[in-house]
C-alpha cells in the first residue's frame, strides 16, 4: 500500500520532541539577545528605550511575563519569575505524621 504523499510531509519521529533541550536564560540582557529587540518591542508594544530600561534595571515588567514566557516556550527557552520580579510558587511541604 503506497502513502499518500500529503500525509508524508507532516511525519515527525517518534523522538523528534524528546531531543529538544530547553536553554534557561538567566538575565534580562541574555533573552533581549535571544529574542531580539525588534520582536520583543513587537510582542510587548513598548520601544527601544522600554528595552534599554529592562536591561539596565535588571527586570522586565510584570505585564511581558506571559507574552516573554510565551516566546521562550516556543524557542525551547525558559527564564526563572525574578526577572519578572515575581516569587516563585513553593509546593507545600508534606507535614510530618
């Protein structure tokens, strides 16, 4: 039985998502350089002088946390919450019996 040619093109290995290693980006400088300013300003609708801010206090606004973290996801990216100036959630602790 021979595959239709459509239903090739769209394969993938089996494999082809558990190789992708994720880059965990520690500083607001090393995402600006990854992403790019001109995409950060696209997906933020802030300007270059906002991402010079960003980069010179440490810190992006809280407001960019979900449209950044979406951006990273899809590079096969990630950033900790403080950079966002956020605390990151703890899981309760299991109390002693």
């Amino acid at each position: 039985m021979q595959e239709s040619t459509n239903l090739t093109l769209y394969r993938l290995p089996v494999n082809s998502f558990t190789a992708m290693k994720i880059r965990t980006l520690t500083s607001v400088r090393s995402i600006v350089d990854t992403v790019g300013r001109q995409r950060l300003q696209l997906l933020t609708g802030k300007g270059s002088s906002h991402i010079t801010n960003w980069i010179a206090t440490g810190f992006f606004p809280p407001t960019t946390f979900v449209v950044i973290n979406a951006e990273l996801e899809r590079i096969a990216c990630r950033a900790p919450e403080k950079l966002w100036r956020m605390i990151p959630a703890v899981r309760p602790r299991a109390r002693a019996a």
